[in-house]
C-alpha cells in the first residue's frame, strides 16, 4: 500500500506553534459494476504532523474533523506550555515523578532545585570535579572546614588589615 500525497497541506498555528495536516491517498478500490463498467473510490487518510523539543510527532486519522482538533488542541498546548502534548516514556515519566517527591520536602519548585545543584556543582569545579556537591559538602562537615573560627569581630578585623598591609593591598 502506497501512500502518495494528494498536495493537500493545511496549517493549524496558535502562537509561535504552527502544525501541518497533509491529505495522504491510501488505496483506491475497485468494483465491477453489473454492466461492466469499473468504479472506483480512493480513500484518504490525514496526517498531522509537528515538531517539538527537537523531535518530529505525526499522528494518521480517517476522518479530517478529527485530525484538525487534533492539530489545533496540540497547537494551543505546546504553545501554551503544556507538556501532556508530548509523549513521554515509562522512564522519563518515573524520574519526573521521584524527582519531584524527592524535593518536596523542601517547598522548592523542581526546575529551581535543579538550576541551583548546577550552579553549585559548577562552583565547585564541573567538569573537572568527580564528586557531587552533597559528598564536597560531607568532606567539609568530616575535615571540620564548615566551622567559622571562634575570634572577636576586631582581632578578626586587625588580622585582615596585617593580611592587606602584607600582600600590599590599600585600605579601601
């Protein structure tokens, strides 16, 4: 069964979101009538068919009523930011799920947790570094590093000010 495009191409937009439907011929059938004569009935099929997060979606219908809200309703989703849009698999939907029980306890939205854990993991070397934030952290709490040195505010400020006059650093 070959399916040639009949040169149909509608064009559902909402927002920046723009979502084709193409008219695809399926098969066409063929009956003899009583007389002789040969009659025949295409059959088309349409495809709706998008792009999102980098990947192509399409979907097939029978009937063009039901392709056009189909096209419209994922349209003004991923416009709008919906993302039950999109299909996710069994996995990415479980690591959503433990992710945000995981953080929960905290009261900070998931997205906010993740960009923080990158900027501390970058501050503490990225690319280069082997270890996760959390165990830098528990190295530090073990070694005793996480305790601020028991001094009065002007023994502390007399011992910047030898520090600056030292590394030849002016007083402002």
């Amino acid at each position: 069964m070959s399916a040639k495009n009949s040169g149909f191409s509608k064009v559902i937009a909402a927002g920046s979101v723009a979502v084709n439907i193409y008219k695809i011929r399926n098969k066409v059938y063929r009956t003899t009538l009583k007389n002789g004569t040969v009659k025949t009935k295409p059959r088309f099929s349409f495809k709706v068919s998008f792009f999102s997060s980098g990947k192509r979606f399409q979907k097939v219908f029978a009937d063009f009523g039901e392709a056009k809200a189909y096209a419209e309703k994922s349209a003004e989703d991923i416009d709008s930011g919906h993302l039950s849009a999109l299909p996710f698999t069994d996995a990415d939907v479980r690591m959503f799920t433990t992710a945000t029980e995981t953080v929960k306890p905290t009261g900070i939205p998931l997205d906010l947790v993740a960009k923080e854990y990158v900027a501390l993991w970058l501050a503490l070397g990225g690319k280069d570094s082997q270890e996760t934030p959390l165990e830098v952290v528990r190295g530090h709490v073990r070694r005793g590093l996480h305790r601020l040195p028991k001094t009065f505010l002007p023994y502390a400020v007399d011992e910047m000010q030898k520090a600056r006059k030292l590394d030849g650093t002016n007083d402002s």
